[in-house]
C-alpha cells in the first residue's frame, strides 16, 4: 500500500513519487472527460488530476495557494 501525503501549503497530494494537482468540482480542467479515470483520485471533496494529464503543471502548482495565506497578508 502507497503512503500519501497532502501538502498544507499548495494541496498538492504526493502518492510514492507521483504528484496530484487539487481541483474542485466547479474548477475541473475543460478536457476532464478525456482524462484516463487511472489518473484521477477522488478524496475529500476535492478531484486530484495526476500531473502529467495537465498542460503547464509546473505553472499550476507554483500558484496554488491557500486562503489564509491571502488574508494574512491584509492583517498587518
């Protein structure tokens, strides 16, 4: 059985050496239904997509963010 882990910071979910983009329902790429259901995890209300299924997903991760990042900055 594969560990997991789901990073706090960008919530990309790491499966052994793998990475998955995090997507809600309502954000899902356009060409979802072409994507091979073995490279798709359904977890905790969110759709992970493996990298290599999207287009520029290197760009992807480096701007995910987490809200509380966005609001923190307004604190100060």
């Amino acid at each position: 059985m594969k560990s997991f882990k789901v990073n706090k910071m960008s919530g990309v979910l790491k499966v052994g050496n793998e990475r998955y983009i995090p997507h809600q329902l309502h954000q899902l790429p356009h060409k979802f239904e072409e994507i091979p259901l073995s490279q798709i995890i359904k977890m905790k209300g969110y759709i992970y997509i493996h990298e290599s299924a999207i287009k520029n997903s290197k760009m992807m991760i480096d701007c995910l963010s987490c809200n509380w990042e966005l609001g923190y900055k307004n604190r100060r």
